[in-house]
C-alpha cells in the first residue's frame, strides 16, 4: 500500500511538473497551436517522394560537405606534391588540388566522403528536376501554388550553380577545361565580357582569385540561398493543401492521406535513411571525378574526351551545334555561336519555366483553385510541350558527346554534328505531335471503358456465328477517377478583323488550339426502352 502511494504521488508530481513545463513553453513558443500540424495529412503516392528525395539528398550534402571543409584549402598558390599518391610525386599544382587528392589517398574515410558528397550532388540536381516534370504534368503549379513553382524554379538554378562551383573547386584538368569554357562564356558578354571575366578571376585567367571566391559561394552564399528557399517552400507546403490524386472523398476541398505524425514521420525517416544508404553503396562502388587520374590543372592543356556533369550537358552541346556566327559591331566582335547557346539559350529556358503557370492561365483563363493533380493525358497540349523540352534537352545533352560518339561507332564527327542540329529541330515539333495523339488516344480508351466495361480476356462466339469480347463493369472508384479532369471549355472565339483587341484574339485563338482537341470522357446515358422494344 505505501509503494503504491509513493507511485501516485510520483506519477502526480511528473504530472504536474510537465504541464508546468508546457505551460512555460507554450507562453514563450506556439507549442499547443503546432499541435496540429502534426496531425496534417499528407497523400500517399509514390511521386510525391521525389521532392523528399531531393530534402534528404540535400541534408547528406550538407553534413558531408562540413565534413570536407576541415581538410580543404582553397587556395590556387603552387606547390609540389609529397603525398602517397606516387604517380603525381613532385609534380607542381595547387594547394587546392593536392588538399583533394589528400583527402582522396591520406585521410581515413576520405575518398567516401568525396564520392559520397559527388553522388549526392548528382541525385539532389536529378530529384529536383524529376520533382519538377511531376508537379509540370500533373498541374499542381496552379492556382494556388504559382510562388512554390516559382521557388521550385529558383532552387533548380541554384543548385545547378552550386554543383558547377564544387565541381570546380578540385582544380583538377578536367574541371579547369570546364572554367576555361565559362571564362570564353563570360567574354562572350557584349562590351562587358572582358570586364566580368577580370573580375571573377582576379585578373588575367586564370588568375589567383577564382577557387577562394567559388568556395566562399558554395560553402556560404548559395547553401544559405538553398536553406532559406528550402524552408519557404517547405512552409508552403504545409500552409496550401498538399495536392492529391483523384478518388473518392477526394476533392479540391479536402486533402486526403496519412498524418504527419506518427505515420508520415515514420515512414519518411525510413526513406531518408534508404536514400543515405543508397547514396553510400554508391560512393563505395562506383567511382566518381577520380581527379588523381586527370592531373592538376594547367591552362595550356585540355584534358580529352572531357564531359562534365549530367545537368550542363545541355549546354555544352548548345555550345557544339550553333554554327561559327560572329558579327562586329563598332569594332566590337559578337560572338553569336557562344553567346546564344551560352547565355540566351539558359536565359530564355528559365524565363519560360518562371513564365508558363501566368501564360497557361491567361491562355486558359482558369482561374480557380486546383488541389486535384491532373492526369498528364487529359492535358494533352501541356503534356506534348512538357515531352518535346524533355525531346529538346536530351538531344542537347547527347550533342555534347558527340565526338565520344563519333570516336566510339567511327562516325564522322561532322556528319554526327549536322545530324544533331537537324534532330534538335525536327524531333521536339515530333514529340508534341505524337504525344498530343497519344494522350487523346488514351482519353478515347478511357471513354471505351466507362461505356462498354473492363475487357476480361474472354471471347465468346455469338448466335449468328460472329465473336464477341465479353465486359465487366469498372468498380466505382475507378469510374470516378474516369469522369474527374474533364477539360473546360475553349474561350469563344474573338470578333472578326477590328471588332477586337489583337491580345483578346490572339487568346482565343490560343485557348482554342490548347482545348480544341479533346475527348469528353462522361458517363453514358442509359436510355428508357420503348413501347416496342417492351413488346418484342
């Protein structure tokens, strides 16, 4: 009896101690408020984690690049190499090229480390870009989500900034050839080319400035930039309704899925320590930028059959396709052939990204809420444009190896070149075609369905001696997912010559071109039988 006494006061003590505890925090922080934030639902579909795959790639960046910073030194004074390394003894290169093959060969746990932060790199850029066509086909950068697209839009820049300046920082031949391709970029620049290339690299290239200043941005500037978008996009997230896909007691109103806590917070751990270890199998047997094996970087060397990472391909074959164009003006050269695939080409790619949720909803002139994804063939104009960039990105990408592949299959490297300008234009107005067709094809599949059923693989022979493919009716919620995301309305036509503004006609005509072809995918009507159907 008296221990189960001293039980009951304990207990009330460590009662009353907690609420005095919450109490105390909730005067100082909003505690009981973010209490239900924890009981937020969040959808579960398998495209939604391409966004938590990007969040947890970032952190192992981050907690591997501290790790890096102990041990690099950012500097581009010479020095002679007296390492382990044997094939590079007393050769002269930077002390920010001999700190990375220290940390590659003399530090325990550090050529991991550096493919484990490269690995990442690559993943976090990937995630990012995957996580971005999702959110594009499905429409879930509209009304009300225009800034997260916006913001989305902005970390992509930077990380691809942020992943160019790390890759530079070794110093190595490979990376050198790569800054020696952005100062030709920066030159490139009408009147103020030799200007921001003396100012980037502290002088004449390749000068003694630039590695300190490219650290400085990516260990401070554009991590904090990331950090901080990260965070507004996350409270975004959190402050709109997470968008879902079409179901039963699924709307625009509601957003349907498992509590943050404790199911989704379970589970997204789960995924953080999968994408962790993922990225460490990877780093232990894949090797990555083996820097040892280019050599330090000298500028009257360019290392062969160099390519650079996955996410400036494109610009780097932009950089082969366009022709020798140059124009002088006033006695300034401009150098078309790298300015417009250098600096206009990425101009104008970013600016239609930032541009197209504002363009779509003038076009369309949709101007509600949308919490509902679309299914990607019930947009068949978005989703043809969406497959001919990707078209158009891709044959960029692969131009930028053109000479590995004239080299490999023993093709004229300018046969191969010409090949590719041809596909760069002809295949993405292709692409759109073929989509565009596919996904009405699909629409008119959809409305097979709903009115004749599910095929069960059975052929039955009919009485007048023909064979028929019996049906079953489709389950209610696959009827509903059917019927949702039937396509609006086209703008009525503008007024003949004169009877309206350009824009307002130039709007109609694009909204007709953008929902002029379309399958209306409804639910078919059941009619009464006759008199004389009843009597026969």
């Amino acid at each position: 009896m008296l221990l189960k006494r001293r039980r009951a006061r304990a207990g009330a003590r460590a009662r009353y101690a907690a609420e005095r505890t919450v109490d105390w925090a909730d005067e100082r922080l909003p505690v009981c408020e973010g209490g239900g934030l924890l009981r937020k639902a969040f959808p579960d579909h398998w495209s939604f984690l391409l966004g938590e795959i990007a969040l947890y790639s970032f952190v192992v960046l981050l907690l591997t690049g501290v790790w890096l910073t102990l041990f690099f030194q950012p500097s581009m004074t010479q020095v002679v190499y007296e390492g382990s390394y044997r094939p590079l003894l007393g050769v002269r290169m930077s002390e920010a090229y001999r700190s990375t093959v220290d940390i590659s060969f003399d530090i325990r746990g550090g050529l991991l480390i550096r493919q484990l932060h490269h690995w990442a790199a690559l993943v976090f850029l990937s995630a990012i870009g995957v996580h971005l066509l999702r959110v594009f086909f499905t429409g879930a950068f509209r009304r009300p989500r225009e800034a997260n697209w916006m913001i989305g839009v902005t970390l992509f820049l930077l990380s691809l900034a942020e992943g160019f300046a790390g890759y530079s920082l070794p110093d190595d031949l490979l990376s050198g050839t790569g800054l020696r391709i952005a100062q030709g970029i920066m030159l490139s620049l009408p009147v103020v080319g030799t200007y921001v290339s003396m100012f980037a690299f502290g002088g004449e290239y390749p000068g003694e400035e630039l590695i300190p200043r490219l650290y400085s941005l990516h260990i401070l500037l554009v991590p904090g930039l990331l950090l901080g978008l990260l965070t507004v996009h996350l409270i975004l997230v959190f402050y709109l309704k997470h968008t879902h896909w079409a179901g039963r007691g699924r709307t625009n109103r509601n957003a349907v899925g498992k509590p943050m806590f404790p199911q989704f917070a379970a589970g997204s751990t789960g995924l953080f320590f999968m994408v962790f270890g993922a990225l460490t199998v990877l780093a232990a047997v894949a090797q990555i930028n083996p820097i040892w094996a280019y050599g330090p970087y000298r500028s009257d060397v360019v290392s062969t059959g160099s390519q650079p990472d996955w996410y400036v391909g494109f610009l780097e074959g932009a950089l082969r396709l366009v022709p020798p164009w140059e124009t002088v003006v006033a006695g300034h050269t401009v150098m078309w052939n790298v300015l417009l695939p250098a600096v206009v080409l990425p101009g104008a790619l970013f600016a239609v990204l930032y541009a197209y949720p504002f363009f779509e909803r003038w076009v369309t002139g949709d101007r509600q809420e949308h919490h509902l994804c679309d299914r990607p063939r019930n947009k068949p104009v978005r989703t043809g444009l969406g497959v001919a960039a990707i078209t158009f990105y891709g044959v960029l990408t692969a131009a930028g190896g053109n000479d590995i592949i004239a080299f490999t299959f023993d093709i004229s490297l300018n046969l191969l070149t010409w090949v590719f300008r041809v596909c760069l234009v002809v295949l993405p107005p292709l692409a759109f075609v073929v989509t565009k067709r596919v996904c009405l094809a699909l629409q008119e599949g959809d409305r097979e369905r709903l009115a004749e059923g599910e095929e069960t693989g059975e052929v039955r022979q009919t009485l007048a001696g023909g064979y028929a493919e019996s049906h079953e009716p489709l389950d209610e919620e696959t009827r509903y997912v059917l019927r949702t995301g039937r396509p609006p309305e086209p703008l009525a036509p503008a007024a003949p010559e004169g009877g309206a503004p350009r824009v307002a006609r130039l709007r109609a005509t694009l909204s007709q071109w953008y929902y002029g072809d379309r399958v209306d995918v409804e639910e078919p009507e059941v009619s009464e039988p006759s008199e004389d159907e009843l009597e026969r």
